[in-house]
C-alpha cells in the first residue's frame, strides 16, 4: 500500500492548491469520503471526492492514496482524477507506481496503470510499452495498460496497444482495437484491419467499428467478407456499418444481399449504409 | 416495503376502471381517455447518482404497455421478447413515443454491444430494427422529430481528428445533440457544448428544449436551453440568469406552450431524481382549465411553482413518504396539472441507499399536484418503472429550420446589433473597444487533467473584434467548437466576461441583440446596414484547422492565441521582473505565513518570487514535470477556503494577484499598469500613476499578462500541452 509521507504531502497539496472556483467542488471533508468509503457506494464515493477537488485535507491524502488501489475501477479513476488535481503530490505518486510497472503483480501493475493513465502520466509511456511485453502479467493488468493508453490518447502509446492487438485474449484484443481509434493524430487504422479475420466474434465487431469509424480504406475486402458470411450478427452489423462509412461503390452488391439478412440488426444498418455509397 | 406495496396495489384495485376515482364516481380521472400507458422497466440500480451518467448496462430491461392504465390493468412486454435472440440482454435507457403511435425508438444496449446505439419498435408485431449509428460510441435520449428525423445525444465527434470534450469536472466524456432520420441516413452533430447536453424534449412550437451543462470557472450547473430542430439558435431557457430552482433542472417536458415540468435536483447522489417544477416561462393565461405561458418568454419572466414541497432539491438523503420524483410526464394542463410520475419512496440518496443494500424502487403514479397525493398505478419492486407515457397519437410541430448562410464558406458568424445593450452590466458610453473572443478546450486535447490550479478549462484567443461606431461588432470564427467573450477596453483589459460557453454550426450566423440583452425586450437599431457589416466581420481563425489555433511565437500583442505559463508568461517575469523578484529577494518582500490555528504551529512560509523554478523542497518534493513553478504560485495563490477548512490561518499580507477572467481586478495587473493597445498602442496608462518601479513592458508584455488573467489564469494552454511531445 502506498504510504507517502502525510505532513509533507499535505503542505505540497497546501501549496499548490489555489482560489477555487467550481462550485461543485466545494464542501467536501475527509469525514464524508469516509462515510462514502464505508457505505461502498461506488456512487457516493465519486461524489465526495470531486467535492473535495479542491480541498486542502491533510486526513484525505491517506485515504484517497488507498482508493487508488480499490478493486473497482471508477474508485481507481476518481481518486487518481484527485491527485492530478495536485501536481506535486501527484509526481510523488506517479514515482511510486511506475516502479511498480517492471516488477510488480497483476494487480500493482493494474492500479498503476489506471492510475498513470488517469493523471495522463506521459513520461512513464517507455515503462508501459515495457510492462505490456511482460509474460507473466495476467489479462486484467494487460487490459489496464491498454485502458492507460487510450486515457492519455497519446501516439507514444500505439506500441502497446499493436502488441496487446495479438494478445491471447480476446478481452485484451478487443479492448487494443477499441482504443486505437482514440489517440489523437492517429492516422490510420490499418494495423487493426488484421483483427477482422480474428477468431473471436466479440473482436471482430470491433476491429470492424474502428476500421468504419476511421475508414480505412484497406479493410474493405475484409469487411464485405464479414458481411456476407460471418456467423455473428453483430460482426455482420459492425461491418455493414463499416462498408457505410467507407462509401465505396463496389460494395454495393454484399450490402444489398444484406438488406435481407436474417437478423434484423443488420437489415437496416444496410440498407442505410447503401445510401452512403458513391 | 413489499407489505407497503401490495397494500397500495389492493388499495388502487378499488379504483374504477378506466380511471383514477372513488366511490364509484362517473369521473374517468385525468386518464379516462387513455386506453394504455407505455412505461419502461429497468432493473433497479444504484450507479446513476450523477445527472450526467449515460451508461449504466444492467441487462433485462423491457418496455410494456398496461392497459387500461390502471393498477389492475393487463401489463404486457412489447418488447424485446418478441424481437429474437438477437435482443437478449438488452437494457434500455429511453425512449420516445412516435407522432402516430405505430412504433417507439429507443437507446439500448445488447450484451454483446459495446455501446448504447437506437432501435426502432413498430408496436404492432413487435419486431425491431436497428438504427444505424457508429458501434463504437453511445448514442441515449432519443426522441421523434417532425419529418422522419430522430434527435439524440451522442459522444460521438464529427470533426476529423478531434476527441470528445472531457468535462473537467465530469470527468466523463461529454455527450452532444445529434440527429438522424429514420432509415439512419444523414446522421449530424450539433455544435458542441465544453460539457454534456442531454434529455431532450420537443415543445409545441417545434423547439427542442434539453439540459445542458455549464461550466466555466465558477459556474457549474445544469440549465434549460432551447434549441431548432437542425440544432442551430440555441438560447437559454431557464437557470442561466439565476432563477433556477436548484443546480440542476432535469428532463423537462412541456404541459403547455411556454410551460414545462421538469426535475428540480443537485448534480449528484440523487439517482437523477428531485423534486417537480412547474415553469412558466412567459406570460401566464388561463382559458378555462388550461394555464399557459406562450408570449414573452424569458427566464427574467419566468414563474417557478414547487409541485412537490417537501422533496428535497439538494442532494441530502430525502425522508419517508417524501421520496423523489424521477420523471413526470403531464396528463392535463391546469394550474395544478395531473402527471404520470416516477417516484420512489424514502432516502433517494446513493449512500444511504448503498449502506443499506438497497436501490431506489421507482415506480409509477398519478400525481394530483392540488392535493399532493400519489395514486399507483404500477411499481414492481424489483424494477425501476419510469417514463410512463400515454400510447395515443399527437399531433407533430411544424419542422422548424434555421437560416444557413453559403456565404459563411463553412464558418459561423457571431456577433451583436448593440454591444452595449445589455441586462448583466451597466456599460460607460465609448467604455467597449472591441469584443474578444475565446475558444475552450478540455483536456481530451492531452493536458493532464488541469489546466492549472484554478480549475479554469483551456482557453485560446481567437482575437478581438472592434466595436463599430453603433455597438455592433462581428467576427467569423470556426464552426461547433465553444467559445465564451469578453468585452475588452483600450487597454485589451475584459470589462465583462460571458460566464458561459455557447457555439454555432457551419453556416450559422448567432447576431444577438447585446451583451445579454433583456429577452423580454426587442432590441432596437438604427435603420439601414449596421456599421459592422459595412466594415466586414473579422476573421478569427474561421477556416484554421484546429491544431493550428495556437501560437508558440506570437511577434505582437495582437497574434497571441493561448497563453503558456512556462514560456510566455515566465520570458516576461525572466526579463523584466526577477532581478528584483528573484530567489535573492532584492525587493525586500515580506514572507507571508500560514500557521495551523490549532497547535500554533508553522506550516509554510512564502515569499513572492517569479522565477520559474520549482517550488522548494519542503513545498514540492517531486522533481520533474507536473509541478507548477514559483512564479504561478506566486500569482496564483493557495485556496483560502481550504485554508479554512483546515484550520490554518494566513498572515495579513497575503496577497493573489492574478484574479481568473479579471485582469482588471488583478493587482499585478494594476501594479503594472497597462498601457493602450488598441487600436494602437500609446503610453496612455490604464490606472493613475505610472508603471512600477521603472520596469518598461512592451505591449505584447503587457497583453500576454492580461491574457493569463483574463483567459483563467491557467498553466498550460497548446503552446505547452505536454501531450504534444512524444514519448
């Protein structure tokens, strides 16, 4: 558990804390994110803290500094989204976590994933394009090293997420994929048109989501492939959409036929998308 | 509570059919012409706390129709059993009733789905179609427009390269109006708002009026706006100007023209609930039993009458039989209308709620809002029953479009008739030079979830349109990005700021009447061509790509767009401020302290100082990026009330001087003393007396500090987004 000197902590947090002006965020007390905490309302949680945005609270930092290695994800995020408020406090924390990245369990590499990801921590990008090729990291800590990625949508992240896209995981894959499509300056989405032929459907109609949203042009084979034959109806429908936004002509022909697909998800995707074609 | 609802449910079996009443009376009730009500049943949950949380995937919700609409009315599933396997694990979040009544489009989401995306159900046979809409983003609040059109929210982003907005309070990804037709053809994005728009609702005039979240520096709150069809003219509605009711003002449904019953609640840990409004906004007449409020809408006009005394507004944990009201739909308009309801029972508060293991139980009621009393018509315990609607035709508003000007190349045009016509602030005649522009960013751009420590959002200058001779000004600045103004004087200083950001589509032209005028009012002007269009509306990026809104080097005052802490503000301080003002201290400054008022002990002392260094040991231990330097705490400040809070006090001479959004209020600023800038510079001063201390600043020194001020007093803008680096 991390342990950051408190007194110190709380005079770094003092000092770099200024006129608040959010509204929302006052009000907050360490005794009601303690309340929260103890109601494990993951809901009331996230409420106190933002309230606490801007609170100087020496008997927080202790508190919030154990959220940040809760079992739930949205407690995770907001108590990280707390220490960025607090930059000093936060490079404390960021050290801490990022030596965790090399050597650490899935679980110490999950919640500083999450935790470098929600501050937007940039410079430990090198140490998480090091964690994502370490083999003995169970999926839930690859799954949060991608989701670090995608928080920060920096193009220094691209690295893990190509080597997450070929993770045994399909959770991994799937979530590798998704996130591709949000990191700014991203210029192509050819390196997940290959997951269009991955073997698990939940992949595919997401390879075939962020291939149509950014309309990659090389994917369309692949996508008309998905749209005449493959067994899922969301695959079927993700590519129909796809084939929509990429609007090429000689697409017409699959997405006629789909006009009369048995699943009812992918008739209307299709008819809408020949509408699209030119 | 299940002993307290079946005893409600054998109560209401009493009630005659076709109708709310007792003792066997011929009265049908506010629902005697009503065959069925469509109601939508979602599991209970007790992760929706916040107004603005759109996704909450519990699988197993389905719509009914209960028919008659009355406790003992046959209630029927009409979707999505009927609809295949494909609609297995479906949770539904809304929905809208057709103009027709034939079918209903709703927001869901599949097991297998990643995203919440529309359906469409024709009521008839049951069967579904999915509308078309991206896979990978949420599409909720889907509602029928006039002409086969459907609006909804979305995170979807039109713009090419752009993230969503991240609110920065929020911290969720923003969602925004859009629209679609039937077939899923000709989807569009509205302009964006820095945070979320959500509940749309279609009043009788053919406006869509929705709640839309403002958030600029203090303000942080949830308002009515209206807006056209093809989502240009947004205009407030009610809550900007202070006549709210509550924070925030939720999933208002018109009961007659001009007038709207919405939720009245805090911005989180109610579960979206609260309390009923009723809200006139024009002039209220009653004709017979129907009170409306159609002619000089305004919020300065409006009425608020509470249709629910007692239910708390706040997010304090509401009592027994006091509960809070989800959603209310209106069956009459009297004065004191008849609603459909969704209501739950006891402490409708996420953490008293999550302490006991419980979720909310929402279920449906007609509310009399004379006699305060609640009549059940459905609750099942172990779902929340909400947005009951009568199933019944009605009749759609005329298609209401706006003017697009082609001439705009794709540009939106903004300005104002009379800079100087305004209900907010009391002008000084020749006060205004020029009106200044500013775009806002959040922290999807790659800042590190603050843009400094005064929790402002990121600002870039698009520039400043002079004021014609007869007030008017106008600028062209590029399409569906936010933007707030300011009018600025001679010395580039803001006089006033807009606290709120607004925006314009492609071709849209936003002329207002002032500076906030009196919307009850008609602003009027002098006949023949208003000065500003004989000049030309000045260009203000209206064709730059976004990436490019930005300046590291500006060579005047006049080219700075964003202001960058570190490098261009700190340049000025390096030059011409730290030999005095410098680690050595050569002014002599006094240290201010801060002591904890509890063991008198000495927490921290700082003396001013603009260097760019880090802050010291003892106040920042990290080194490297992240913390803020000496120099911006030095202007900026620590948090008083947290100061307070904490028990600590701070000595007599402790100062800010840098004020967000008020350069002419900052002491820096006065210390400086500005001289003129436009329309040329000159050595006029701003305040009397001269500079300080001899130091000679430059125009564009002077500009680059009255922009940190006026712009948030922000660390980071473009210029040094650390996100712009690679890694």
């Amino acid at each position: 558990m991390k342990n950051i000197g408190i007194k110190l902590a709380a005079v770094a947090a003092l000092a770099l804390v200024t006129p608040t002006m959010a509204h929302a965020g006052k009000g907050g007390s360490a005794a009601a994110i303690q309340s929260a905490v103890k109601s494990t309302s993951v809901d009331a949680i996230i409420a106190e803290i933002e309230r606490a945005e801007g609170l100087l609270c020496e008997d927080c930092v202790q508190t919030l500094t154990n959220l940040t290695e809760d079992s739930r994800y949205e407690v995770r995020q907001v108590a990280a989204w707390w220490f960025a408020k607090r930059p000093a406090l936060k490079d404390m924390m960021v050290a801490q976590f990022s030596s965790d990245l090399p050597r650490g369990t899935t679980v110490k590499v999950r919640n500083a994933a999450d935790f470098l990801g929600t501050t937007r921590s940039y410079a430990t990008l090198p140490q998480l394009r090091a964690a994502i090729h370490r083999s003995d990291l169970g999926v839930e800590a690859r799954v949060a090293l991608v989701r670090a990625v995608k928080a920060m949508g920096h193009i220094s992240g691209n690295e893990v997420l190509t080597t997450a896209m070929a993770d045994s995981d399909p959770g991994v894959r799937a979530a590798a994929a998704a996130a591709w499509r949000d990191i700014r300056d991203q210029a192509s989405a050819q390196p997940v048109v290959a997951l269009l032929a991955d073997s698990d459907a939940g992949v595919r109609a997401r390879a075939a989501g962020v291939v149509g949203g950014m309309r990659e042009q090389t994917g369309r084979a692949a996508l008309e492939a998905l749209v005449a034959g493959d067994t899922d109806s969301t695959v079927r429908r993700n590519a129909a959409w796809a084939l929509g936004q990429l609007g090429n002509e000689a697409s017409r022909a699959v997405l006629l036929r789909a006009t009369t697909d048995s699943s009812s998800l992918v008739r209307g995707v299709a008819r809408a998308s020949l509408a699209s074609l030119h | 509570m299940k002993q307290q609802i079946k005893s409600i449910a054998i109560g209401a079996a009493l009630f005659t059919f076709g109708g709310i009443g007792c003792g066997g009376s011929d009265d049908p009730g506010p629902l005697g012409n009503v065959d069925s009500l469509i109601i939508l049943q979602r599991p209970s949950r007790n992760d929706t706390g916040d107004i603005f949380s759109y996704t909450s995937y519990k699988p197993g919700a389905r719509l009914v129709s209960l028919s008659p609409p009355t406790a003992d009315g046959k209630l029927t599933t009409i979707c999505c059993d009927a609809a295949g396997p494909d609609y297995a694990d479906i949770d539904i979040s809304s929905y809208d009733i057709s103009f027709d009544a034939k079918s209903i489009v709703f927001s869901a989401r599949r097991g297998k789905d990643s995203s919440y995306g529309l359906f469409l159900l024709q009521i008839a046979d049951g069967s579904v179609e999915q509308v078309a809409t991206d896979p990978g983003r949420e599409f909720v609040a889907p509602i029928f427009l006039p002409g086969n059109r459907i609006m909804f929210t979305s995170n979807l982003v039109s713009e090419t390269g752009a993230m969503q907005h991240e609110d920065e309070y929020e911290r969720q990804v923003s969602i925004q109006l859009g629209r679609i037709n039937l077939d899923g053809t000709d989807m569009e994005m509205g302009a964006r708002n820095l945070s979320h728009r959500t509940a749309p609702s279609l009043a009788s005039d053919g406006r869509v009026v929705f709640t839309q979240w403002d958030h600029l520096g203090e303000e942080n709150s949830g308002h009515l706006m209206f807006v056209n069809q093809d989502m240009q003219e947004l205009r407030e509605a009610y809550g900007k100007e202070g006549k709210g009711a509550s924070n925030s003002t939720l999933k208002a449904r018109e009961i007659s023209p001009g007038r709207f019953v919405a939720i009245a609640t805090a911005r989180n840990r109610t579960i979206n609930a609260g309390a009923l409004i009723d809200i006139r906004l024009g002039d209220v007449v009653k004709d017979g039993d129907v009170v409306s409020a159609a002619a000089n809408q305004s919020e300065a006009n409006s009425k608020t009458v509470l249709l629910s005394p007692n239910v708390p507004m706040d997010n304090e944990p509401s009592s027994d039989t006091i509960g809070r009201y989800y959603d209310a739909f209106p069956i009459d308009a009297k004065d004191k209308p008849s609603l459909l309801v969704s209501w739950s029972d006891g402490p409708v508060e996420s953490e008293v709620l999550a302490l006991a293991g419980l979720s909310a139980d929402f279920g449906v009621y007609l509310y009399d809002s004379a006699k305060q009393q609640r009549l059940p018509i459905l609750n099942d315990p172990n779902m929340w029953d909400i947005f009951a609607q009568p199933l019944q035709p009605r009749t759609a508003p005329n298609i209401v479009g706006s003017a697009q000007d082609p001439k705009l190349g794709g540009q939106t045009l903004i300005g104002s008739l009379n800079v100087y016509n305004s209900s907010l602030h009391q002008f000084q005649a020749g006060e205004i030079y020029g009106v200044r522009v500013m775009e806002g960013f959040s922290s999807e751009e790659g800042f590190p979830e603050d843009f400094g420590t005064t929790r402002h959002e990121g600002h870039a200058n698009l520039g400043v349109a002079p004021v014609a001779a007869d007030g008017s000004w106008s600028a062209k600045i590029p399409p569906n990005i936010p933007i707030h103004i300011q009018t600025v004087d001679k010395f580039g200083m803001s006089s006033f700021s807009e606290p709120v950001w607004f925006s314009g589509r492609p071709g849209e032209a936003r002329l207002c009447g002032g500076c906030h005028e009196d919307r009850a009012k008609t602003t009027n002007v002098s006949p023949g061509q208003l000065d500003t269009f004989a000049l030309g509306a000045t260009p203000m990026f209206g064709t730059t790509a976004r990436k490019d809104r930005q300046k590291a080097d500006p060579a005047s005052a006049t080219e700075i767009v964003g202001v960058a802490w570190d490098k261009q503000v700190q340049a000025v301080f390096d030059v011409k401020c730290i030999s005095c003002h410098g680690n050595d201290n050569a002014a002599g400054l006094a240290p201010y302290t801060i002591t904890d008022m509890t063991t008198g002990e000495l927490v921290a002392e700082w003396t001013f100082n603009l260097t760019g260094d880090d802050l010291p040991a003892e106040l920042s231990v990290a080194a490297g990026g992240g913390a803020y330097s000496k120099s911006y705490f030095s202007m900026a400040g620590p948090d008083m009330e947290a100061l307070e809070k904490g028990g600590l006090a701070v000595s007599p001479n402790f100062k800010v001087y840098m004020n967000p959004l008020d350069a002419r209020g900052s002491i820096a600023i006065k210390t400086l003393n500005p001289t003129v800038l436009f329309p040329t510079p000159t050595t006029e001063r701003a305040f009397p007396g001269e500079g300080h201390q001899g130091v000679v600043l430059s125009s564009q020194d002077f500009y680059t500090l009255i922009l940190a001020a006026d712009m948030g007093v922000n660390f980071y803008a473009r210029e040094n987004n650390p996100g712009s680096k690679l890694y």
